[in-house]
C-alpha cells in the first residue's frame, strides 16, 4: 500500500531526518576529537563514551586511506543512481537510502579532515559513532521493511 504522503514530501522529510543525525554525528564527533583523554562509561569497560581515530573502514578492517577515498564518491554515486533509477520511492525506501547516504557522507568527511573517521560510542568490543547506526539503519529499513516486487 502506498504511503499517503506525496513523495516530494518523502524526500524533504528523509533529508531533514539524515541531515539531523548527520550534523548531530559531526558534532559529537567534534567533542571526542577535541577531547580524546577523556573517557566516560555507563559500564566500564562494555558502554559509553571513548575516542578512536579508526584507519580503517567497516568492521575496522584496513584500506590505505587513499582508496577509500577514491571509492568512497564511487560508492556514493552508485547509491544515488540507483536511488533515482527506481520508479515508485516509498518512505521507507527513501529513509532507508538517505540514512545511508547521511552516514556514508560523514564518514567520509572525517577522513578528508582527519584521515581517519572519528568513533566515539563504546558498545562491548566495537568502537562505532551516529553514522555507523544511520548506515546500519538504513540498510535495516531496506532490507526488513520494503515490499519485495514479485
């Protein structure tokens, strides 16, 4: 069943929520940056708040910044096309792709400016920040909630 909202109202309206957690993403990214000695848990040492400057990309694994550089655009590109290529966008389709367009665009942003992306939210063993959970969102929302065309 398509969604009652008109769909110039689906993109506004996923922009607007990307955009927030993207900026909000920056931001906090901006403390823990500018203050790395400090490190804060609500249980010590599983949860809270801790600065890593991670070289490497999903799941930390290593890529010499120079090519994730270069794909990184590729990729984002690619995730636009397609985005633009489908014929009906629902809502859940749109959040689902601006989410991890949001998340992938502040990523990269912090390995312009840092050469590394800045991760700050200590879940057990992962070290991850907002984008990670805009990407991991979004691919959820793809996968679990969009009609499959039969």
């Amino acid at each position: 069943m398509p969604s009652p909202l008109p769909h110039k109202t689906h993109v506004i309206l996923s922009i607007a929520i990307s955009g927030f957690f993207l900026l909000l993403d920056q931001f906090l990214k901006y403390i823990a940056y500018t203050h790395q000695g400090s490190s804060r848990y609500l249980i010590r040492p599983w949860i809270g708040w801790e600065f890593l400057g991670n070289p490497g990309v999903a799941f930390s694994l290593p890529v010499p910044s120079g090519v994730v550089l270069f794909i990184t655009p590729l990729i984002l590109l690619l995730l636009f096309l397609y985005y633009a290529k489908q014929k009906y966008q629902s809502f859940l389709f749109t959040l689902g792709t601006m989410l991890i367009f949001g998340g992938a665009v502040s990523n990269f942003i912090d390995r312009i400016l840092f050469e590394v992306t800045i991760d700050y939210i200590r879940i057990f063993t992962s070290i991850l920040n907002v984008a990670d959970f805009m990407i991991i969102a979004g691919a959820f929302i793809l996968i679990f909630f969009q009609k499959k065309a039969v």
